[in-house]
C-alpha cells in the first residue's frame, strides 16, 4: 500500500511525498528596484543619505518536506565515491 506524506507526514518505505516543496501566502518571491536618475552626480556625491538605487525584497512561507533516507542515502553513495576517489589518488 502506498501512503502520502499530507497532512500526517507518515514515515514509510512505501510512502511518495507529493509535494515536498509549497509556499504558503501570496508572494513567493517580490524584489521591487527603483532606480533614480543623477541622485548621486556632482555635488551629492559625497552624501550618504543620497542614493541612485533602492531594492526591496520580500520572501513568502516556505514549507519543506526534508527527506531523510533519502539524505542518507546520498550521502552513503557520495561517502563510496569520495572514498573511492582517495584510494585511486594513494595508487598514483
């Protein structure tokens, strides 16, 4: 039998996460830039209150589902191949 991981968030050889990654809100991801024209040229140049650009960032809810056997797992294989890899370079 195959279970999701939503709502309960079960911990199964046999379960499939369908969504591991969601946002929850509005805005994933809203970056607003305003440029302004000779804002720092001659005489303001040399003030800090002064600037040419303005950026605002503003990031939503992110919810993760974070897989740990298959974490682990990639982590046994990069251990095989790292360990591996030490081997080949003590041969040479």
């Amino acid at each position: 039998m195959i279970s999701t991981c939503a709502p309960e968030l079960k911990s199964s050889i046999h379960s499939v996460c369908v969504q591991i990654l969601s946002f929850v809100g509005d805005d994933v991801f809203k970056l607003d830039l305003a440029l302004y024209n000779d804002a720092t040229e001659r005489q303001k140049y040399l003030d800090l209150h002064a600037f040419d650009i303005e950026v605002s960032l503003r990031t939503g809810c992110m919810k993760v589902v974070f897989l740990n056997k298959f974490v682990q797992n990639l982590l046994v294989r990069l251990d095989a191949v790292l360990l591996t890899h030490l081997i080949i370079r003590s041969l040479v």
